[in-house]
C-alpha cells in the first residue's frame, strides 16, 4: 500500500512539475507498478481497452494550462490587457491544476469504470 502512494506522490509531482511529458510520466508510473508486483502486465493494459477513457484523460490533461500565460491564446490575450506578470499566472494556476489533477483522477474511475 505504501508502494502505490509512492507512486501516486511521485506521479502527481512530475505531473504538476510539467518538464516530463505526461505520457511518458504515465507508461513509468504504470510500469513502476508492475515491477514491483502490485499490478499484472494484463492489468496495467487493461485500462488502454476503454476508448472513453482514454479520451477522457487525454482531453482533461490536455486542457491543464492555467499555470502558463503562454499554453493558450486567450490565456496570453488576457495577460496583456490584464497586465498580469507571469507569477501572476503560476500562483494561481499551480493549485488550480492540483486540485484538477486530483479531481480528475478521483472522478474519472467513478464516472467511467472499466
């Protein structure tokens, strides 16, 4: 259990530190799971056979650019007319996108089982 939560942590930070491309921080959490043993390799792929829920993760991750005036034209024609710096953008962008991050993981197997 300690292991998962690990796991859990460390993809959630690489996730939030944005540097690592997200599904390249998603195969290696997933394949950090079946090295260790918690999951089987037919477990760890079973969630690529649900189409939805892969477009549901794709388009939520892909929709996570509050932290950076520069990820989206409106986010860059509001910082000009706004006269808001680029902090301005990471302070309130980077706990918008934790609480995101967290939300979409915790409700997207609620919504979409496999």
């Amino acid at each position: 259990m300690v292991q998962v939560l690990v796991v859990l942590v460390i993809t959630a930070g690489l996730l939030m530190w944005g540097r690592i491309r997200t599904d390249v921080v998603a195969l290696c959490s997933m394949l950090a799971l079946v090295l260790m043993g918690i999951i089987t390799p037919q477990e760890g792929l079973a969630g690529f056979s649900n189409p939805v829920v892969i477009m549901i993760g794709v388009s939520v991750s892909a929709s996570l650019c509050f932290r950076s005036p520069i990820a989206t034209t409106p986010n860059a024609m509001v910082m000009s007319v706004g006269r808001y710096s680029f902090m301005d953008y990471v302070r309130v962008g980077l706990p918008l996108q934790a609480i995101v991050l967290v939300a979409m993981v915790w409700l997207i197997p609620l919504i979409y089982p496999l």
